[in-house]
C-alpha cells in the first residue's frame, strides 16, 4: 500500500502499488532502451566526396629518390591522406547507420524496469536526489496538482511534498568539462522531477517548465528516456492519482513480462 497526498502534503488515502511497479530492475535494458532512442536524434554527415582530390597528381614512379606518394607537376606532393590540402584517410560517411534498433518486447521491459526503479528509495537518492523530507516514494498526489497554472503554486506544492531542496539543486549550473566549452554549450544543469500527469494538455505543463530540471508528460506518452535520462535510473518522479490509472491501463496486457 502506498499513501496519496494531497497538494498540500497531508495523507488523503491508501492505495495498493500497482504491479507495475513490481518489476525487476535491469539496467541493461535500460541502458540499451536509452541509447536507441537517442541514436533517432542522430543527424547523418559527411565529408564531399571530391574533398581533397581535385588534383592532377600522380606519383612519379621509383628512382627518383623521392616517396611514391602523388605529385603535381612542381613536385609537391599532393592527393594522398597527409599532404597540403590532400584527402581524409577515413572521412564520415553519409551512408553509415547511425540508428540502433532495440526489440518491441526489450523496450517496453525497459520502461517497466525504469518505472519499478522510481519507487525504489534507495536507488533515488543513489541517483543524487535530494529527498530527506519526502514522505513517500513513489510520490503520488491528487489530480489537483494537474490543473496548477502558476509557477507560483507550484512552488508552494513542491515545499509542501518536500522536493524543493532538489529543485534547488538542479538550479545551479555547472561548467562543462572539455571543448564542449567552446561550442555553445557551456553550462548544463542536471535533471530534477519528472511529473507524470494523466493527460498531454494540462495547464502545469506550461506552468512547471519555469523550474529548472523538472519536466513534465503524460502517462500514455512516457518512455524509458524520461524515467532514467541519460541511462541512469531511479528518477525523481512525482504520479498524479490519474496517471497511475491511465499507465496501469497502458502496461496491463504486459504484466506477465515483469519476470
């Protein structure tokens, strides 16, 4: 049994854990499941084609006492992988296939794996969520927090159900190691709550994304990236009484699949 509260944080009733959350934990999946679906954003590039061998060169042959790469009429070498405006050895390719395919049955075991980790204290606060003050895990609330349209009592409800200390954490922007620095990215901040909600078009999706790292999505569009961004597992995740429905619905002819 777990407990429901209210957006205030008092304990409006009891209800019992549905199976899905009952799964086991399997971080293969998971990791595999994420990747796959972050291979999809994936954008082919390559090199020209004629890139470096726009050249009328040709090696000069043995006996000269020069190496047999390419030359044009000057001597110079030219052409070959190494020299002055010469060719890439190993250019990317267009044609290279970038996408990673994973079964039907292996990603949706992913997500119910994903979705078990989020009820898991243990794996919550290994994942470096702050949740001293959090009563319950996993979080679930009445619907009421659906229809919140200010970022103002969203704040309210997230000190109420203890999890602003995290949100506090995810605020902070770090500075990110490497050239990345260089390329227009560099901060980043870590991720926060995710809201599981029972519906696509509820009024806190525009209100909440005013916090940093907390996102918002529906129960019917929920996916393994969501629950475990970046291959790690045991997001901080807050469910709506209505959400909890409405993925008991989606996930129930797939209960045998839990083991």
């Amino acid at each position: 049994m777990v407990k429901v509260l209210s957006i205030n944080g008092e304990i409006l009733e009891e209800i019992e854990l549905p199976a899905i959350f009952k799964a086991d934990i399997r971080p293969d999946l998971i990791k595999r499941a994420v990747v796959a679906i972050q291979s999809h954003r994936l954008q082919p590039k390559g090199t020209d084609p004629l890139a470096g061998k726009r050249r009328s060169a040709e090696s000069f042959g043995p006996g000269y006492g020069v190496s047999r790469v390419p030359r044009i009429a000057t001597g110079r070498a030219a052409f070959a992988p190494g020299t002055v405006g010469g060719r890439e050895a190993h250019p990317p390719k267009v044609e290279k296939v970038l996408e990673k395919k994973i079964n039907k049955k292996e990603r949706i075991k992913a997500t119910l794996s994903a979705l078990a980790a989020t009820a898991v204290r243990e794996l919550v606060e290994a994942r470096g969520h702050i949740i001293g003050d959090v009563k319950e895990i996993p979080l679930i609330v009445e619907d009421k927090l659906e229809d919140l349209r200010n970022a103002k009592e969203i704040k309210e409800v997230f000190k109420a159900l203890g999890i602003w200390q995290d949100i506090l954490r995810a605020k902070e922007r770090k500075v990110r190691s490497g050239k990345g620095k260089m390329r227009g990215r560099r901060y980043y901040r870590k991720k926060s709550v995710l809201i599981v909600v029972s519906e696509a078009k509820k009024p806190i999706k525009l209100a909440a994304r005013n916090f940093a790292g907390v996102d918002v999505v529906d129960a019917m569009n929920l996916c393994v990236e969501d629950l475990a961004p970046g291959t790690h597992y045991g997001r901080l995740t807050v469910y709506t009484k209505g959400a909890i429905s409405k993925l008991e619905e989606r996930f129930k002819d797939y209960i045998g699949w839990l083991t």
